[in-house]
C-alpha cells in the first residue's frame, strides 16, 4: 500500500507504508477524517492455500490468510490489528461517531443477527453461511455483510441481517451509509446488485432508488460529492471486478419536470378493432388535454374535468415521456383526488413529515393545452405539418437522393413510414405493454428522436423546440394516427376543448 507524494507536482513520489509486511494481497484503505490515520485489510498469501481441497473446514486455512482490518499512521508508524479470527474483515470505513463500518462473513449460520451471536464469533472459529447460486468445499463462497466496531476493533456487532452479499461501504455525505446489495430474493441471480443506503445503527435499510433496475448490473463503489447531494458510482457486471463505468447519480426528486394530463374518450363503434387508430389495433382512443407544471419536491396540483377518464405521463424538463400509467383514473364535482404512490396505504391520509408538498401551498395550476392536432389529436394536424415544412423536400417517390425516396414522407404515406423506420422501432415501442418501466417511453427511446436530436441533426436539417415538441407528444402518445373514433367524436372533442377553454392557460 503506496502513498502517493506531490501527485500534482513535476516530480511525485511512491512511499510504501507496508514494505515490512509478508507478501499478501491488500485492498480498499480507506482516509481518517483528519487525514492521519488508515483503514486496510490485509491477507498473507500461501502458495498451498489454493490447492487445498477442503477450505469449508477453516481449520485447514491458516488465521492469517483470512482478510483482517489493519489501522496505519499515514507517516507508517502504529500499525495495529483491529480484527481477528478466521473470517473474512476487510472494506472498512470510519464513521463521523469515531466507530468502523466493514464487511465481514461474521454474519455465520446465526437465524438472529444480534450483537451477542456476533461477539461469539471473537471467541471461536464458527461457521459461515454461503451464496446459494455457487461453490463446493473447494471453494466455498462464504457470504459477507455490514458490521461495525469500536475504534480499537472491540464491541462487534452486525448492523445488517441480510441474507446475501453487501459490498463497498461508503460514508454519505449526510452520515448515511451506502452500500451495494445482491437483492435476488425469488428473482434472476444476474442482476439486481442494487444501490442501498442505512443509518449507521443499521435501521431504515432502504434502496436508494429503484428495485427493477436491471441495468446497469451492478451499482458498486457509491461514494459521495463533496458539497452535493450527488453521487458517483461504478457501473459494473455480475461476477466481475468492480470495474466499469463511472455514473454520476443525481439523488434529488427533480428530473419529473412536469405531468402531462391525457384523456381517453370512449369507443363508439361495435366492431372490433375496427376503427384502427393505433399500432396494437386495440389502442383506446386518446387526446393530450393539458400539461401541469411539477414543483421541487416533485408535488403537483392543478384541476382537471370531471366526469372525464385520464392518465397521467410524468415528463422531463425537454418534454419526453420518464413513465406513463397503464390505468386510468378520473374525479366527480368538487372531489379532491390526491396520489403518493402505488405502494402506499389507501386506507391512511398522506404523510407530510417536516413540511407539506410545495404544490398545496398555492392554487391549483391551470393546465396548459399542447399544440394543435394533439386535441383532438390527429397526425395530419400534429406532425405532417413538421414534415411539409422540414422533410418532404428531401424524402418523396421523386426525390433525386434514393435515401430520401425510400422513406416517404408525403401525407399520403408518412404515417406508415415512421413506423417502419430504423427495423419497426417506434411500431415495437408503442405497441400494447404490461407494464411501464422508468425511461422505456416511445420517444426517449426511439430511433428516430435520437437521429432528429443528433448534435448536427439530420442532413443539416435541425428542428426547433416547437417542432421537436410535436413529434415527442405523438411518440408517447403511443404514434397514433387518430385519437378518436368517429368524425363526430372528433367534433365533440374540439367542441369540449372550447367549454374547458376558461380553466385552461392561455
């Protein structure tokens, strides 16, 4: 283990702290706050440990090739031996309280994690439990979870009773300790090493977001940014080193910029999926109503139509889809219909800790339209006017560039064409769905948008924001090309538009 001298200098120099110490692998020192101290852990190596054929019965191991926290002066003097026995201790990380937070396979075959189990384990060698998904005896896999110790390595206790693997600790900036989790509980072992945050004491373990979060694989190596609320981490794959690449995660509720409110009007024809108004031929009808604006702490309050079947698109500040309902919900005169979440209680009054939503401070929201043909909505009123007026020069059956005849954008045929375009992606994307994963919206995803949005555009052509704006709306509104049924239908709805016009913003 190196200290690095003068880094920024002409001339850096390598110090090595442990050069007395017997050949042995060491991994992840960890700085004292006040920056005179080290945490490492440390395993002497022997060349005949590998071959041993029973390495389950750890007396067959010898103690010291088992990783221990060792604790060093930064100048290399007072190192001492914080941990000890035939387990593995190793990750360790000061805690703001003076205490050490470290993995360790101590966790054993105890059915409880109790302070007292762990403190047996400083008397006695006592077995480890295992990973369910590999190893044998000769290489047994013993599992590893967060522990905590006084700063002379005495008052041992789990601070987690997981079941599984917890890797890298790292101190929040707020005294939070984060931490990776092997969560496949009754799921697919490949992913799932998810981020997970705790308080020091080991309560309120929590994810630090998501819990289907299948890529990246692995989140490991969370560690803080100073001055922020941000984090940064490895992105990195099963079974693999903790290598990859680096994420920077912003943990405040603020990329939900905004809600887009869409109605859905009723069939009126008997038939089946007959009108075709959508890619899955059995789409409900839609039209984009309103957008209401969302505040800091991700609150929003604004009125919507009675009467009126609607769902909700919770959009980011460029205006793409994050994650869409698959349901619908409405309110009847005078009702106030609030929402939290879909695993909160029904049966209990939102909790407002601390302070209420920003948004029941003030007024309800007007609710502002989109443009003209998203209500009703319409693609030869939405988006052919965005090709007439930037693509059709280009991509006609008379084009002189054979890449432009081959995708029409004529009215006559645009519509089709869009939705073939890049091997079918935005006909697959908008088709019918079980369920709304964050960030699998029809325009964040699709081919088209990611060429429209290309830093040069497309062959020189840039949309602007409005034109862009047009086409985002009819990709998450699943690239229909009509919203509603009949022509009279289409009529009640311009004509609903006109009525709503005075609870609407300008």
């Amino acid at each position: 283990m190196f200290v690095l001298e003068g880094f920024k200098g002409a001339q850096p120099k390598l110090r090595n702290l442990t050069a007395d110490m017997p050949e042995g692998s060491f991994c992840r020192p960890d700085l004292s706050y006040d920056g005179k101290k080290v945490l490492f852990a440390y395993c002497k190596s022997y060349p005949q440990v590998p071959d041993l054929k029973d390495k389950a019965s750890k007396s067959n191991v010898p103690e010291d090739a088992f990783y221990h926290v060792f604790e060093i002066n930064l100048d290399g003097t007072g190192r001492r031996q914080l941990t000890h026995g035939r387990y593995d201790d190793f990750d360790a990380r000061y805690l703001p309280s003076g205490e050490i937070v470290f993995l360790s396979t101590r966790k054993g075959q105890f059915l409880q994690s109790t302070a007292q189990n762990t403190a047996a384990t400083a008397k006695a060698d006592l077995p480890d439990s295992y990973v369910r998904c590999g190893g044998d005896n000769y290489r047994p896999v013993p599992v590893f979870t967060l522990h905590v110790m006084d700063g002379q390595g005495g008052s041992l206790r789990p601070i987690s009773a997981f079941e599984n693997f917890e890797w890298t600790p790292a101190v929040a900036n707020d005294g939070q300790i984060l931490y990776t989790r092997w969560d496949y509980i009754d799921r697919f072992n490949g992913h799932f090493f998810s981020l997970w945050s705790t308080h020091p004491d080991g309560t309120n373990p929590q994810l630090v977001y998501g819990n289907y979060t299948m890529r990246p694989q692995v989140v490991a190596e969370a560690r803080p940014i100073p001055r922020s609320q941000n984090l940064v981490f490895t992105a990195a794959a099963h079974h693999s080193i903790t290598g990859g690449s680096l994420v920077l995660f912003d943990r405040s509720r603020g990329t939900v910029k905004a809600l887009r409110v869409i109605g859905v009007p009723p069939k009126v024809q008997p038939h089946m999926n007959n009108p075709s108004i959508g890619v899955s031929r059995e789409d409900p009808g839609k039209f984009l109503l309103a957008t209401a604006p969302v505040e800091e702490d991700g609150s929003a309050h604004f009125r919507v139509p009675s009467g009126m079947s609607v769902f909700f698109q919770a959009v980011d500040g460029e205006g793409l889809a994050i994650q869409t309902m698959r349901s619908l919900t409405y309110v009847w005169p005078k009702q106030t219909l609030s929402c939290i979440g879909c695993h909160e209680s029904r049966e209990a009054a939102p909790p407002m800790p601390g302070r209420p939503a920003i948004a029941t401070a003030r007024a309800p929201s007007k609710l502002a339209p989109g443009p003209s043909g998203s209500w009703p909505l319409r693609f030869d009123k939405l988006v052919q006017p965005v090709l007439d007026k930037n693509c059709v020069s280009c991509h006609r059956p008379d084009s002189p560039d054979e890449k432009g005849c081959r995708l029409d954008l004529t009215a006559a045929k645009a519509y089709e064409s869009l939705l073939e375009f890049g091997g079918k992606d935005l006909r697959q994307l908008a088709f019918e769905k079980d369920r709304s994963v964050v960030g699998e919206c029809c325009a964040r995803k699709s081919k088209l948008l990611a060429l429209l949005k290309g830093e040069k555009g497309h062959a020189g052509v840039c949309l602007d924001a409005e034109s862009l704006g047009r086409l985002v709306i009819w990709m998450d509104l699943y690239a229909q090309r009509l919203g509603h049924f009949s022509d009279q239908q289409e009529k009640q709805l311009a004509d609903l538009r006109r009525d709503l016009a005075p609870m609407l913003a300008e």
